[in-house]
C-alpha cells in the first residue's frame, strides 16, 4: 500500500472512530433521559438495570476516546513523516 492510500484509510479509521465517539455519548444521554424519567415512574427493573448499562456505556466511550486520541495522534504523525500534503498535491496535480 502506497503512503497516500495508507494515510487515507488512517483518516477514514479517525471518522469513523469519532462517529462511533458521537454514538456513545448519544446513547449515554438517551439512557440518562429514562433514567430521569423513571424517577416519577418508579420502575424497579430500570431502577436496577440502567445503572450498570450507563457504566459499561461510559466505560466504553472512554475506551473509544483513548482509541481515537492515540490513533489520530499516529495518523498525524504518519503525516508529517512521510510529507502526506506533498503527496496530495502531486496526486492531484496528476490526477487532473
């Protein structure tokens, strides 16, 4: 694999890294909102399962966060080794 296309897929990994980021933290706030609800309602099974859920959830972001910084900081690095905006322009420059 070419520096270029490698690079590429570096970046496509951090996007799809940062979705998957912004998806955790939507279902975290979507299990705070029932757990909000549930107060009036009272319902014992939520009461005892939303807690955990909320943690392995949280938990996971933080894994996905850490994933995320360390491979985006990896991907900038490839980027400045191997001088991946030089090779963007000349690919577009050939690419015309």
């Amino acid at each position: 694999m070419d520096k270029l296309k490698k690079y590429e897929l570096m970046e496509k990994i951090v996007h799809e890294l940062e979705d998957l980021k912004n998806s955790q933290q939507a279902i975290i706030q979507k299990i705070a909102k029932i757990e909000v609800d549930n107060i009036d309602l009272g319902n014992k099974r939520l009461e005892k399962d939303l807690p955990d859920m909320h943690q392995r959830v949280a938990d996971n972001l933080d894994n996905i966060t850490s994933i995320l910084d360390d491979f985006a900081s990896e991907a900038d690095e490839y980027s400045n080794k191997n001088n991946i905006a030089a090779l963007k322009e000349q690919d577009a420059i050939e690419n015309r």
